[in-house]
C-alpha cells in the first residue's frame, strides 16, 4: 500500500500557503474542454483529478490492475480512495501542452492537483513568492512549449470561486433540451447567477453536508424578537420539477436563535434569492456580508393529479377549468 497524499494533516487541508499555487489550466476531454483551475502542491506524492471532473466532461478513464487505499499522515484511509482507476488526458497551462497523466479520486475541495511527479517530470521553475511558473527545463523547451515559458498563478480565493462555478452551476445527471419556460425533464443542470461582482457562489461547509451555506451579500441588522431579508447578490435556475428549500444554520439557530422564514424557492423563480431571517432572541444581529447565514438545498416536487371529487371539498374554477394545485412536499 502506497502513502499517496502522507504530507497533508488532513486531506486537502493546507495550512501553509507557501507549498502550493492554484494555476489556471485546460483539459481536453472526449466530449469537450474545460478550463479550471488546478493547485499545483508540493506536498503531494501523486497528481490527483476528481472523478466527477472526468464524468462530466468525458475524460476516459482506465480501470487500474491493482487499487490503491490513499492514507493520511496519521495512518487512516482518507475519503479520496480507493484510487481504481487513472486517466491520460491532454492538458495545457497557458502555452504549455502536455500528456498528463492523473489518479482519479473523490477530491473535496479541488479539481485537479498536480503534485511531485508532475513537478519532477517537467522540473519547471515556480517563484513560490510571486506565484510564477516558468517552463524553462530542457524537456519543457524540447516538446511542450508553444510559445511563452511563462505561466501566472491565479489567486487562491479567486480559482476556489471559479471551481466552484464549474461544479455547483454546472451540476447534471444528463444533459437535455430547454424550453423558453425553462429546463425540461432530463435537464439535471442547477444554475447560479451572480447579480453582483461580490456575490458569493453557495458552497458546502464540509465535503458531506446535505445542502450549500448562502452567502449575505449585504450587512443588515435583524432587531431582537423581529425578522429582516438579506440579499444573497444570487440567481438560481433549479433543475426541471424541483424547488428549493432555504433552511437555518444549525449554528446560528442554537447560538443566536435565528430562524429561517418563507424558505421556499420555486422552480421557475428566477430573481434574486433573498433570506428572511427571523430573530427569535432578545438581542439584535448583525448579519455580516460575504458571511454565510443560511443553508439551501433543491428537492423533488411530487405533483399529484388534480381530479374531481365530493369527498375533497369544491375547486375552484378559472375560465381554463379546474385550477392548478401545485404541492410541495
């Protein structure tokens, strides 16, 4: 059994930020390419993608001989493994294209992380402190290069955002048509809008919470024993036959008694998402902006037949007919 990932404490979790970059690069997969950003760590004994990176954008991958667990520095097996299979995929970091060549794993909180063995294959030279890569090995010079040896770092919080855009606005079982009032049955997809440049994209607070923390894009007092909407800056566009469900922070409930009002987002809703929080306290809060202060996650809407009968009462009749019942369940 091989230590993959023995120089993290815990898996993924970097608390020095001078052993690793984020880079922004492009895979090439069977049925398209993508362009996000990967973390260049020097703490990593293999190079890493995630295995929903490579479902959804056809990266084949190769079945290997012989499973490998991934452990962590303390011994335990981490959630990453077992790694079963590998991939080859063609990836290119600004004018440098290469073959590369991944373990798949379950990764958390990156897409793609391209440790020693990529790091000693093309022995690039990275100013840790300026967050520059230049590509000036012999091998790099030789084959892999295009133009320009030299390739930027991206922001850390800013390629963690991107990343996150990829996977939470692009999420789908199977792609399928859309209709001018919206996505149809096999459309899977959840989009996010941002309506505003300090938005912040919903993101989970650990790799298996059930839902994504909504973000306050606005400071905004909620008065002692009284309620107050905050504005997320967001839009979500919610997969065919779905609504969505605002929910407390368990947190915020126990420490502050801040409930969550009117907590139901419909299918075909499409402003901004906006938080009514409820103060059940005897002392103000205040909502800090970028600070989470919710929790949403999207459920499937069971709609029942609506048929007539005596034994349910009179419905109430339009010009069309019956009127429409929706339920949410």
């Amino acid at each position: 059994m091989e230590n993959y990932y023995a120089a993290l404490n815990y898996t993924e979790t970097l608390d020095n930020d001078k052993d690793h970059i984020m880079v922004k690069i492009q895979l090439h997969g069977e049925k398209e390419s993508v362009t996000i950003n990967a973390m260049i760590d020097s703490g990593a004994t293999e190079d890493f993608i995630d295995r929903e990176v490579c479902n959804k954008h056809g990266i084949k991958m190769i079945k290997a001989k012989n499973p490998r667990e991934i452990y962590l520095a303390d011994g335990k097996p981490s959630a990453m493994g077992p790694v079963t299979h590998m991939t080859k995929v063609p990836m290119d970091i600004s004018s440098h294209r290469e073959l590369a060549i991944f373990q798949v794993a379950n990764l958390q909180n990156h897409e793609v992380i391209l440790g020693m063995p990529w790091l000693r294959e093309h022995n690039a030279t990275i100013d840790w402190n300026d967050k520059r890569i230049t590509f000036n090995s012999e091998r790099c010079t030789t084959w892999c290069l295009k133009s320009s040896p030299v390739a930027y770092a991206v922001p850390e919080d800013k390629a963690l955002e991107e990343n996150l855009i990829t996977r939470f606005s692009k999420v789908q079982a199977q792609k399928g048509p859309t209709t001018k009032d919206g996505p149809t049955a096999n459309d899977q997809r959840v989009r996010v809008q941002k309506l505003s440049a300090e938005a912040r994209v919903p993101m989970k607070g650990t790799a298996r919470a059930a839902g994504h923390d909504l973000y306050a894009n606005e400071g905004t007092d909620v008065p002692a024993s009284g309620q107050a909407i905050v504005g997320t800056g967001i839009a979500i566009g919610l997969p065919y036959d779905t609504y969505g469900r605002i929910a407390p922070q368990s947190s915020l409930a126990v420490k502050h008694r801040l409930m969550t009002n009117a907590g139901v987002i419909d299918s075909d809703y499409r402003g901004e998402v906006k938080v009514v929080l409820a103060n059940l306290g005897n002392q103000p809060y205040r909502v800090e902006k970028r600070r989470p202060n919710s929790t949403t996650d999207h459920r499937k809407i069971r709609q029942p037949r609506d048929t007539r009968s005596n034994a349910v009462g009179r419905y109430r009749e339009g010009r069309s007919g019956i009127r429409e019942l929706r339920h949410h369940h």
